[in-house]
C-alpha cells in the first residue's frame, strides 16, 4: 500500500488501526504518513518531459561530446569512445 492509498482511507475516515491492518504497517507509520503533506500529482513533470529520479549519471556530462564523436564517425568502437574521453579527463 502506498502512503498515497493511506492518506485517501484516513481522509475518508478510516480508523488508523483497519488502514494499518490493510497497509500491513504499524498505527505509527498510519499516523505519521496522515500528517505529511499530501501525495499527488501536482508535482508531476509537463507532458513529454522524463522526471530525472535518484542521482544524475556520471556519463551525463559526457552526452554532448560523445554525440559529437558519433556524428562524425557513426561506427566508432566503445572502446574507442573510452580512450578519447580518458584523453580529454
């Protein structure tokens, strides 16, 4: 069960006790997740825009200059993107 799900049973007025039961989880973990702001959608990204979740990549800085390579030679080898970039730091 989702804190989402926990918040829409305590708003609708379920005992703390039936949602725990139901979420399998403690009365506390029921009454601390009813007094965290609500979960919902509001905070979703714009259509077509990729929500980036956990840590950026470390190849993520790379993106441009590895393209760049791509564009002009399109068969490189990995191993060869690899040296290139071990060149460049």
């Amino acid at each position: 069960m989702t804190r989402h799900e926990i918040q829409v049973l305590r708003e609708a007025g379920v005992p703390g006790a039936r949602v725990a039961k139901q979420a399998e989880v403690s009365e506390r973990s029921v009454w601390r997740i009813a007094k965290e702001a609500p979960v919902g959608d509001d905070t979703a990204p714009p259509a077509g825009v990729k929500r980036a979740v956990g840590r950026p990549s470390t190849a993520a800085p790379w993106a441009p200059v590895i393209s760049g390579w791509l564009g002009e030679e399109r068969h490189l080898p990995s191993l060869e993107l690899l040296r290139r970039s071990r060149e460049q730091g």
